[in-house]
C-alpha cells in the first residue's frame, strides 16, 4: 500500500467510497480488512480509496452483486443451513478450528457471536464433504470434550495477518504483536519503558468497542488478549523478532528529560511522534514538565479502540453462543 502524499484529490474518503460501491459502512470496513478494497495513505488525511481502485470494482465481473457476495457473513445458525448440517455439529467444527472467525460481536447476554465468510464455508463443503456427514472424527470429539475452542484464537490469527499487511515499518509490526499479549507479558518482553511506551501509542484496533459499554468491553478484551501458553510464546517470540528489527532500522522515540542513554551519550530531544496514517501520538513532555506525565504514559495501556483501559484483570473465558441469525459485523 503506497504513500501518496499529494493525491488528495485523486482519492475519496471511506464513506464516500462505501457509497459509490453500494456498500454499507460496516461491509466495506470488512472489504479493506479482507484485502477486496484496496487503500493508500495520503498523509494527515489517513487512509483512503483510491479513484483508480473504484474504477477496477465497479469494471468487475458480476459488480456490484459478487463483491457483495464475497463480504456475506452468517451465523451458526445461517451456516449451517448454508452447509445442511445441524448447528450443533456446525459448532463442534467451529470450536474444533474447521472454520475462521471473520468477525464477532457480544450481544445483551454478555455472549460472544460469531460470524464467517459464507464464501468460506461452501469452500469448505466441497473441500471436506467427509466431514459433514457420519460420526465426528474421535480425535476431535476428544479435544471436544477436554474443553477446546479455537475460534478466538483462529480470529486472532486471522486479524494480525490482516494488520500485518498494512505495514513494513518493523515498529508498527511490533505494536501488531504487543496488542494481543497482556499488560504483563507486554512487560516481560519489552523491558525498555520508552520502546514499550512507543509500541503501546503505535498498537492498532483489533475489535471496537462502544463507549458505556463497559461488561462486553470486558468480554471483547478476553477475544482479543492471548490466553494459551503456546500462543503467547509465539506471540510474544514474533514481538521480540519485530523489536529487534525495529531496533537496527531506527530506535524508539525517548522523552526529553532523560538525559543521556545507558552508555552515557546524549539522547536527542524527541518532538511529538507521529503515528501511523499521520495520527499525531501524545505530545511529547518537555524538559520543565513532570516526570510523572511520563512515567502514567509508559504505565497506560491501549484498550481494543487504542484508548486507555483499566488494567488487566486476568482472563476469564468469554461466554460464546450459537447464534439463530446474522447480524451486522461489529468487530
């Protein structure tokens, strides 16, 4: 996805590209996550949509009915209609990881729902057509019935491969790392206050979540956060990967009253950090401001919108139910 610093006029805003493809705001959000609308940054102005990438969609075959095709999500209920299994036996290959996740939302009762790619699931049909009929293979009824559930973290997978995408630089690639592992394993892995301050103001959205709603913000950061053992050291082995990276291309911005690295050399003053899209991050402190600013930067953490959320308080299994119908993607 190229820079194009001067091409303002040449591209349109997200809502207005969702309108000229006969999409709503939350099927183009999925087309840009799913790599079918291609975008470019154009400065301080963000993201956008190219007119030659408009021109490309509306010139497809079948446009706009088959793009629109291709972002359909369902349910488990609509999913199973759509591969005539039963949603029970629909749900046991979903836990058992058959399926991906491509969105989810909570809904009233505090459970998650999650949704998939209708194109997805009719691949998997004509893939594996043993495993919609007769008994469930034992080894997965075995895992079944130890507890197994692979759709957070196949969702999660599926997320960081997309953010991953966006970008080379190694500092962003390393916040994409930072923003599923706890406050804690953060910690462990980032030792250095101003490069784990640096990732934590570079971490990108995994899931919104709406203001007020503080129980399924709870729910949603259990989706997002890595809880397994073995995902969290592959996760936390890709972030230091990243950060050593990020280390030889260019170092971490530091505030401006520490006075001299661990060597003894002079660190440059550092203005305000630039995010991401042109995003200005907190402003950085100068040398007569408190310490303390400081230091509740390093110490905050971003919260699944990029805000700042409560502290971590140990995860707890989020509630997930098979819903009867699809609703709007929300995450």
């Amino acid at each position: 996805m190229s820079a194009v610093p001067d091409g303002i006029e040449e591209t349109v805003a997200f809502d207005r590209a969702a309108r000229e493809l006969g999409l709503k705001l939350g099927e183009f959000e999925l087309a840009v996550q799913l790599g079918e609308v291609l975008t470019v940054a154009v400065g301080a102005m963000g993201r956008r949509v190219g007119r030659a990438e408009l021109l490309r969609l509306a010139a497809a075959e079948g446009f706009p009915s088959a793009l629109r095709a291709r972002l359909r999500v369902v349910g488990t209920a609509e999913g199973a209609e759509l591969l005539d299994i039963s949603p029970g036996r629909f749900s046991r290959l979903a836990r058992g990881g058959f399926f991906t996740p491509v969105r989810f939302y909570v809904n009233r009762y505090r459970a998650v729902v999650w949704l998939y790619l209708a194109a997805e699931l009719r691949a998997f049909a004509e893939r594996e057509p043993a495993l919609l009929t007769g008994r469930i293979p034992a080894g997965l009824r075995a895992t079944l019935s130890a507890g197994e559930d692979q759709r957070a973290a196949r969702w999660r997978g599926r997320r960081i491969e997309q953010l991953l995408t966006r970008t080379e630089d190694p500092w962003e690639r390393a916040a994409v790392w930072a923003a599923v592992l706890a406050p804690a394993e953060l910690d462990a892995t980032l030792t250095d206050p101003a490069e784990r301050a640096y990732v934590r103001a570079l971490m990108p959205r995994l899931a919104p979540v709406a203001s007020g709603t503080g129980l399924a913000a709870e729910v949603i950061a259990a989706v997002v956060t890595v809880g397994d053992p073995t995902e969290i050291r592959r996760c936390r082995a890709a972030l230091d990967t990243c950060v050593r990276d990020a280390r030889r291309a260019r170092p971490a911005p530091r505030p401006p009253d520490e006075a001299a690295a661990p060597d003894g050399d002079p660190v440059p003053s550092v203005g305000v950090l630039t995010l991401p899209d042109g995003d200005p991050a907190p402003p950085a402190l100068s040398p007569g401001r408190p310490r303390g600013l400081w230091h509740r930067l390093v110490g905050g953490r971003r919260g699944a919108e990029g805000g700042p959320m409560a502290p971590y308080k140990g995860r707890k299994s989020p509630s997930c139910t098979t819903e009867t119908r699809s609703r709007p993607a929300r995450s």
